[in-house]
C-alpha cells in the first residue's frame, strides 16, 4: 500500500497581480523505503506543492487530497499537523545554510528538537544526537556535537540537516534541493548519505532536484512536473530511455552530451509560462515542436502509456510513441537546427 | 603544409593572456590572537589563453576561479606575478592604461538578476561601453544597441524595457550584447549560465558558440558544472585551492585523467543516464576542502588524496607534463594515475584527520 497518495493537489495564492495558480492538479504517490524524484524547470510549483503537504504555505489556498496513514494532510487540523511534522514527515528544505540557527550548538538544536516531540531525559537525548551525527558520517561526532552551525562547512551542514530530519525516524522525508547548493563531491557525499540512511531505516523519501543527473543516480520514481502540472511519471529509466511526454524529451535533449551535436546544443524554444495567465489545455503547447490541432482545443489527461499501466504521461501523441522513439528523429532538434538563435 | 595550413596551425597555438605565477591575497581579520590573516585566493597560478580558443577552468568553490579571472581581467591588483595581454605587460597597468585593454577584454557575470541595474532601461545598460569609452555619437547609438539586441537574439522593440521584464535567460543575453558592444577579442565569462534551467542554458551556450564563431572571439569559461564544460571548452584546467593541479585539452582530461583530484571530481559529476549511474565508480572524497587561510603544506590535496604519500606532504609537486604526456597535457602531483587505474576511497581514519586540521 502506499505510503502517501496524493490527489488532484490544487494551490494558489492571491497577489497583486491576481491569482496565481501555482499547482494545478498534481497526483502522485509514494510508496514506504522509495525515492520518488520530483524535476521540473524553475517556478514548476516542486517547492509549494510538497510544502502544502506539511501545511506550511503561508496564504496559500489548498485544495485536493493527500492520504498518508490514514489522514488526509490537507484536511487535518493544525494540531494533528504539529504532531505530523517532523515526527512522521521530516523535512529539509531548499536553504540549507539559514535552516540552522547560527547562535546554538549544532547538538543543543537537535536535542531540543527530539525533546519538542517526545519526553526523553536530555543525557538520552544527547545520545541520541551523538548517533545521528554519526548516521550522516560526521567524524568524530561526539566532540563536533559542541560546536557551532559556523564551524562546519557547507555540506557538513547539510548532513547535519538531514539528521535532524531523521531525528524521529520519519516515514516519510521530504527534501527539497538539498545537494543545489553544493559541489559535486559535497553532493555526492551528501546523497549517499541520504540513501545509507534510507536503507537503514526505510525512510522513504521525496526528491526535489532540477537535476536530471541526481534523479538517474537516486530515484525510484519520478515525476516531471510542468506549470504546476505533472507531465509524466514513471520509473527511473523509462524517463530516461522510454519517456513518452515531449517536456521529458526536450529536457533531456538540452543536456550536454544529450540530444545535441558536440558544437551545438538542442535547447527547448521559448520560456516557461506566466502562472497569472489562462494556460493552453497542454500547458506545454507554445514550446513544443510535436504541437497538433487537439493540443489546443482538449485538456490531455494524465494516462498510462502502452503498454506500461505505471507510466503516465499528459499528452495527446500516440500511446505507444515511448516504444518507437529515436533521438535522430526529435523534433527538437529539427527546429533547432532551423532556427535563428 | 601550403602556407594557409601553417598559419591556421599558427593562430591557434598563438597565446593571447599569459599569467605567469599571479598570486593574490586578501587581509581578513584572523582568529582570536592573531589580529591579521590572509587568504591565499590565487597563490601562484601559471596558465596561458590561446587566440581562439575556449578554455574551461573549473573546481569547487571557494577554490579561486573568479579571483583568478578578476586578475586576469585587472579588476583586481595583483599580490604577486605578472599578466601578459597581446604582448603587452599588464600586471602593473594603470587605470588610465587599463582603459585600451578593457576594450578588448570583457566579463559576463553569474547572476542574471543581480548584475543589471533594476532601474536602468535595458537600452541604457546595453549602451554603457559605447558611453564610457566615448564611441560613436550619442544619437547613433541607438541603432547600435539594437543592432546588438538583435545579435542575441533579444527582440529590438524591447530597448525602453527594464531588466525585471525580462526572463533569466533573457537577462543573460543582456549581459552578453553589453559584453560583446565594444567587439572584444576575448570575453571571461565567470559562470554565465549556472543560475538557468537546463532548457534555457542550452539557448545561452549556443549562443555563446555562435558568437564565438562569428567574431573569432577567445573564452575563458568558468563553471563547476563539468558536463558543461566538456561541451563548450576545448582546454581544460582544474583549480583546487588556489592552484592550478592540471590542465589538458577536453578529451584528455576525461580519457586521460591524472591528477587525483581530477578524477575525484569527474567521478562525483552526477550523469543523467541510470544504466551508467548504477555501473560506474565513485569516489566519494572525504573531508572537507581546507581553508585558503592556512592551506596544506606540500600537495593541497594530500590530506584528502587516496594516493598520499610522505612525500606530498613535504614538497610541492610542479604542474608539469607526466608519465610521457605531450607538453600540453601537464599535471601537478607525485604519483599521477595510468589511464585505467581506479582510485581506491580514503578510509575513515583518513577523513578523520582531516577535520582536525
Ligand atoms: N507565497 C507566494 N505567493 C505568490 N506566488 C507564489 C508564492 N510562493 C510561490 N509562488 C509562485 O508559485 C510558483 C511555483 O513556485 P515554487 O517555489 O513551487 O517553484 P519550484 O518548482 O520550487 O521552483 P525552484 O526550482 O525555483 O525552486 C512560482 O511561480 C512562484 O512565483
Ligand atoms: N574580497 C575578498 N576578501 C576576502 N576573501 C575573499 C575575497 N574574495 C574572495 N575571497 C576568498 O577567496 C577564496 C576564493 O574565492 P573565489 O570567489 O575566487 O572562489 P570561486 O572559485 O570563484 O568560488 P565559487 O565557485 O563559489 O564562485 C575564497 O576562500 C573566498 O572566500
Ligand atoms: S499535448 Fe501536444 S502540445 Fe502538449 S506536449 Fe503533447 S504534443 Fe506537445
Ligand atoms: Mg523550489
Ligand atoms: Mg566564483
């Protein structure tokens, strides 16, 4: 059974400008001990709709369902959320270096924090935290445990984070760009602590990344999500050798060393849409080169791709396009290659 | 060789920027007790830029690259070391001096929205060299800019617009046409497509390439995303605190890897392909990098190094050509790895030393 079972997720915010719809109908689930993996361009909506998971969009209009244990996060009262967050949920969030409060010991805010949750003596506490430490492989835990969020570097910080995450031994973890402000051996340390700490405990976890490379090293599942929409979901490597949406495509054909030639690049055309705005029925149509008739008249749902009942994809074109496609043929590279800048 | 041949040959290996052991370092207030620190930014680089030609510099951060390139460029004093531009000495230039060159060399920045003026018009902004330097009469420049605007593919009618009207992407374009107004030989581009979604740094970098065709400019091109330099640099050199360890043309530094360090980082570079993902090697360096403050003695990287001898710890090994390489591949360690030789992990006692220091 899953662990959390998201349906038709709707949020929006009322600003200045008007109503922006930040998240128009995403549905997923994520099942105990996996990785789903969450890419999408910039303003997507990654951020705001797994945050309206834990109820922490301040302003924010929520509509939908989101089934974990039993209890629907988006209709359960404050009260039963605070007792949620952290305990059951952990969460890590897109700022690593400000999440940490710089005046406490790294071990004084993680002992608060499971002493908030649960009555356990400090000395336990402490223990406890020494462990944790451990768990994300900070040398010499028991002497670190003392000092302050400043003398730690960057991604040791972020380990530290993730500790305190799973300080409780949440089901679920939700981790919202934790290796972006990182370099690659940070991240690469970082994220196989992450998943040292998922096989230990069987925590699963949500992945928010923009990079496609992350998500090919760690998730079991992903979704690409698109204007506040998902555009595809499926296993690892049928996104990335059988994906069937043309969002999927032309993000993995802008890749270096992807679709394009060594000289030039395949870029998708033209930028993401305004979230003020009245959206084509395929939020995708104005960038995309495969565009017919239908994708402007119909709203594309959300179906399974031949013959794959797990692989979805909002698209119009044939079903079983996933099977027969070729990077030579990509239409996105026809029209870059066409096009004048 | 018909003599057209010898002078393709020629211009390609003809060095445009020479940096020859450029330091720079800048005070900070130091620990409690010592009331003066340095850190050791740039701390004896070696390198030249070839006419033509795209060179890659890449390495974590903090290990130096932008400083190195505000030397390069002379929006920095030197500490220490000379820079060459066409023949010409710079390394003491004055202001005044500085003028000519800064022509010739420009910059783009990482942060499309930070390095715009917000309440500037974007026509302004595109024309500010032909301002400063005094080109052209005021009411041709106009045509100029849009000309310009044209160039990166930025619509013209768009010139009384300001920066927050503009897309990341777009803003980035900015960037390039004001870089590309005085038609410079050579551009440094610090980072110029880090801050973009995928999709949109694929339109930057080709045109970046377009341009570089175009008007046969020079790149230095400064990153930490490795895939993308791969595809944009014909060399490559490999910072880590403050020093140059390796430099090589693109393919070598990938297929013939040497220096540690190199190979660390190359194995970290997450790829976006499962099946290769779930088969490779990876080392995953332990410790952290060391502060520019108080660097390793000898070898930087022998703290964090799988391969550290005695001996790294002591001496400094020179950036050199090794183990029969051709004199544009040169690497700067003791014990350089065959092609093929896998770099076991460090162990945990390893890792433990290095957060004591
Ligand atoms: N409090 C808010 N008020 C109004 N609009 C908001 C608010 N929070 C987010 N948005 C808008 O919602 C959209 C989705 O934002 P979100 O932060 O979820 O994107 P994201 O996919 O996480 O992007 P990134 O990769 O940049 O983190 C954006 O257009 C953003 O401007
Ligand atoms: N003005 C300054 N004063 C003091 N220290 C500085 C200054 N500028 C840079 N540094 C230090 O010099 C070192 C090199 O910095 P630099 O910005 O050149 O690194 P970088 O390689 O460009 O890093 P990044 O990838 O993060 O941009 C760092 O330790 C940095 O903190
Ligand atoms: S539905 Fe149409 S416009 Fe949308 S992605 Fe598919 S082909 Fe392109
Ligand atoms: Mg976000
Ligand atoms: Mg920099």
């Amino acid at each position: 059974m899953a662990l959390l079972e998201v349906d038709d997720l709707h949020v929006s915010f009322d600003t200045a400008d008007g109503v922006v719809r930040a998240v128009r109908g995403v549905s997923f689930t994520v099942e105990p001990g996996q990785t789903l993996g969450i890419v999408g361009e910039s303003g997507s909506g990654k951020s705001v709709a797994t945050q309206s998971l834990t109820r922490l969009v301040a302003g924010a209009k929520i509509t939908g369902s989101a089934m974990f244990d039993g209890l629907d996060l988006l209709h359960a009262s404050q009260r039963e959320m605070r007792r949620i967050r952290g305990r059951r949920i952990g969460m890590i969030f897109q700022d690593p270096l400000s999440s940490l409060h710089p005046c406490y010991t790294v071990g004084w805010q993680i002992i608060e924090m499971i002493r908030a949750h649960e009555s356990v003596p400090r000395r336990r506490a402490r223990q406890r935290a020494i462990e944790l430490l451990d768990l994300v492989r900070i040398p010499n835990a028991r002497a670190r445990i003392d000092d302050f969020p400043h003398q730690f570097s960057g991604g040791m910080r972020q380990r530290v984070m993730i500790a305190m995450a799973m300080a409780l031994n949440p089901a679920l973890l939700i981790a919202d760009e934790p290796t972006t402000a990182l370099d690659v051996t940070v991240q690469a340390q970082v994220l196989k602590v992450m998943q040292d700490v998922q096989a230990d405990t069987g925590t699963a976890i949500i992945l928010i990344t923009h990079d496609l490379g992350v998500i090919a090293d760690v998730a079991d599942e992903v979704v690409v999500m698109y204007a506040g929409q998902v555009m595809e979901r499926a296993r690892r490597r049928e996104i990335f050798y059988q994906f069937h949406h043309p969002y999927t495509e032309g993000l993995l054909a802008s890749l270096p060393g992807h679709g394009g030639t060594r000289d030039r690049l395949t870029p998708i055309p033209g930028n993401p849409p305004s979230l003020l705005a009245k959206l084509d029925p395929c939020p995708f149509v104005p960038r995309c080169p495969y565009v017919f008739d239908k994708c402007r008249r119909e709203v594309p749902p959300l179906a399974p791709v031949h013959p794959d009942e797990r692989h979805l994809s909002a698209c119009w074109l044939e079903p079983d396009r996933a099977l027969q496609f070729e990077w030579e043929s990509s239409k996105f590279a026809q029209i870059s290659s066409t096009a004048h800048r | 060789m018909t003599s057209e041949q010898t002078e393709a040959v020629a211009s390609v290996d003809e060095t445009l920027l020479h940096v020859e052991d450029v330091r720079k370092y800048f005070r900070v207030r130091g620990h409690a007790g010592s009331s003066r620190a340095e850190v050791r930014a740039v701390d004896g680089v070696t390198l030249d830029v070839r006419r033509g030609e795209t060179l890659g510099l890449v390495g974590e951060t903090g290990c130096g690259k932008s400083t190195l390139a505000r030397c390069m460029t002379r929006l920095y004093d030197l500490t220490s070391g000379k820079i060459v531009f066409q023949d010409r000495d710079i390394s003491r230039a004055s202001r005044h001096d500085l003028r000519t060159v800064r022509r010739e060399m420009q910059m783009i920045f990482q942060d499309p929205y930070g390095s715009l003026n917000p309440r500037r018009r974007v026509g302004s902004i595109i024309g500010d060299p032909f301002a400063i330097h005094r080109i052209g009469e005021r009411k041709d420049r106009k045509g100029k800019v849009q000309e310009l605007m044209q160039l990166v593919g930025l619509n013209p009618e768009h010139y009384n617009r300001f920066p927050a009207e503009f897309s990341g992407g777009q803003r980035q374009r900015i960037g390039v046409a004001r870089a590309l107004a005085l038609r410079p030989r050579m551009i440094v581009c610090d980072e110029p497509v880090s801050a973009l979604d995928v999709s949109i740094q694929a339109q930057v970098l080709n045109l970046l390439t377009d341009l570089q065709d175009e008007f046969h400019l020079t790149y230095l091109f400064i990153t930490h995303d490795l895939s993308v330099v791969r595809h944009v640099s014909d060399r490559i050199a490999v910072m880590y605190l403050g020093k140059v360890v390796e430099v090589a043309p693109t393919d070598d530094i990938f297929n013939t890897t040497r220096h540690p360090y190199t190979k660390a980082l190359l194995s970290a570079l997450p790829v976006p392909d499962p099946d290769a993902a779930d088969s490779r090697e990876r080392i995953v360096l332990t410790g952290d990098l060391p502060s520019p403050i108080n660097p390793p003695s000898g070898c930087r990287f022998h703290p964090r190094c799988p391969k550290a001898q005695e001996i790294c710890s002591r001496e400094e090994p020179p950036l050199v050509p090794v183990l029969g390489d051709h004199n544009n591949h040169v690497t700067a360690c003791h014990f350089p790895m065959e092609v093929g030789e896998s770099l076991t992990p460090g162990t945990v006692a390893n890792s433990e030393r290095v957060n004591e220091l």
